[in-house]
C-alpha cells in the first residue's frame, strides 16, 4: 500500500516537474522569437505596414499621372467611403492600383510571348482588366460592408430603443449605441461615430441623418432615417417609433433568413449534379459496367459455339 502510495506521489511529481519544463520551454521560445520580430523590424526585414507603405508609394505616383476629372473624382470618392475607406488620397490609390494591375497584366502577357504576337489585342486586353478587376473588388466591397450594416441595424436598433427608453436623447444614445457595438459590429459603429462627428462640428440633426443614409446606401437605414426626421419635425415620440421600427426591422430580419432557407435546395443542385452525382453513378453503374466488360462481352464478341 505505502509502495503504491509513494509510486502515485513520485508520478504526480515527475508529470508537474515535465509540464513546467515545458512551460518554460515554450515562454523562452516566444521571448526569443518576439526579440527576433522586435530586431527583424529594426533592421528592415518585411512587415505587412511596411509593405502596405511600399504599395502606397507605388500606386500614387502612378494615380495622379491618370487624367480625371471633377466629377469623376467625386463619384469615386463616393464609392470608396460607401467601402468603408475615407482617406484624402483613397481616390488617387485606386485609380494607381488600376494602373498597376493593368502594367502587371502586360507583363505577364509579355513574358509568355503573347503581346509580341498580338500586341493591340493584349494591350487592350491589359487595360480592361486593370480597370475592371479593382473596380470588381470595390464593388464586393460596397456590397459587403450594405450587408454588415443591415445585419447590425436591428440590434442597433434594440439597443436605441432602451437608451431612449432610459432618458437619453436621440444623439446620445447613438454615440453610447456605437461605443457598444464597436466590436460586433464596427461598419455602423464607424458611419454612427462619423455622424456624431458631424453633429459636434455643427451640422444640423436632418443634414447629419442623410448624410449617413447617402453613405451607406442601405434602404433600411434610409427608411429609419425618413422616421427620425419626422419624427424630430413633428414632435412625435421618438422612443415609441423606434419601437415599431425595431419590431418591423426584426421580422423582415426573420423573413430574409427564411428566404435565404429556401434557397438553399436550388443553390445545392449544381454541386450535386457536379459533384456527387458523377460519384453515386461510378458507384452504383460502375459493378455492372465491369461485369458488362468481363464476361458478356466476350460472348458477344466470339459468338455462340
């Protein structure tokens, strides 16, 4: 009994000793490779900022040589802060990463012998794919980022009604609503906190609501707007209209999610017909096929005796 008591003491105490060996084993390696990160950044080693920087100092250069005009310009900036990317110099990255593309295509065009065979045809080819290929991106950008903040609005909603409820006014309870969905849901926080923006430089309450809807785009957030205009013109309680609002915005939530459910059985036929159904064919025919090949296609060949 005393010898199996010691062994089980020894055991616990040889596991313990080897699990902080390990431990340390494992802190003295992310020491070591943080101090190696530390030093490797130092000395100019690759760093995603670093090459974002490196992207920048070569696609604007190559954006202001594009000739463009005012409405041009306003136009693309519009769609890149529908994006979701609100810099000064956005407008003249995008049309450098347009250039880029387009030179990284002739290139590649190049280096296969193709442009010297046809060099019209690939030149045109080049151009077109530098300027739809970044324009396809930003446009899956735009959709994207309407998606997320349609999803985000009836939460965002939810949480309006109870701070209204709880005696905060309308903009305070947006700017405390994009504190709290920064982390879930941080394309509306971000357009909330524009409009806050805008508020505190002076803009009046109507100009900062369409504004917001004319940025984002989404239908859902420029009906709400429609009602809090109202609303604050009116007089009207802005607590219980938010609650309808809500309400409404729930079930169409629920009801898009049952549409998308219904979708599924016609979306999934492709893959079957691509993928699954060629392999229960060769499993289910293939037996009879082999049998076909073995022994009645001798016979059929040779002919009766």
């Amino acid at each position: 009994m005393k010898l199996a008591l010691l062994t089980g003491v020894i055991g616990v105490l040889v596991f313990c000793g080897l699990l902080l060996a390990l431990y340390a084993i494992v802190r003295s390696w992310t020491l070591r490779r943080r101090v190696r990160a530390t030093e490797a950044e130092k000395q100019g080693v690759f760093s995603l900022d670093r090459y974002k920087e490196g992207l920048k100092q070569i696609f604007k250069p190559l954006g202001e040589m594009v000739p463009r005009s005012p409405e041009d310009m306003s136009r693309q900036e519009r769609r890149l802060v529908g994006a979701g990317f609100r810099r000064k110099d956005a407008v003249v990255l995008f049309l450098g990463s347009q250039v880029a593309t387009a030179i990284l295509f002739a290139l590649v065009f190049a280096f296969t012998g193709q442009l010297y065979r046809h060099v019209l045809l690939f030149l045109v080819v080049s151009v077109f794919l530098g300027a739809a290929l970044p324009d396809l991106w930003l446009r899956r950008c735009i959709t994207t980022r309407k998606h997320k903040i349609q999803l985000a609005l009836p939460d965002a909603l939810d949480l309006a009604v109870v701070c209204v409820e709880a005696g905060l006014g309308l903009d305070q309870a947006l700017a405390r609503i994009s504190q709290e969905i920064g982390v879930s849901h941080p394309e509306l926080a971000d357009e909330l906190r524009v409009r806050n923006m805008e508020i505190n430089l002076g803009r009046t309450r109507t100009e900062a609501f369409r504004n917001l809807a004319g940025r984002t785009g989404v239908q859902d957030l420029r009906a709400l707007v429609a009602i809090l205009i109202q609303t604050d013109r009116f007089g009207t309680s802005v607590g219980q209209s938010l609650r309808v609002f809500a309400d409404s915005m729930r079930v169409k939530r629920r009801q898009r999610a049952e549409e998308r459910a219904a979708k599924i059985a016609i979306k999934m036929l492709g893959p079957l017909v691509l993928f699954v159904f060629p392999a229960v064919l060769v499993v289910v025919v293939g037996p009879a096929v082999i049998g076909v090949i073995r022994d009645l296609l001798p016979v059929l060949t040779n002919g009766p005796r």
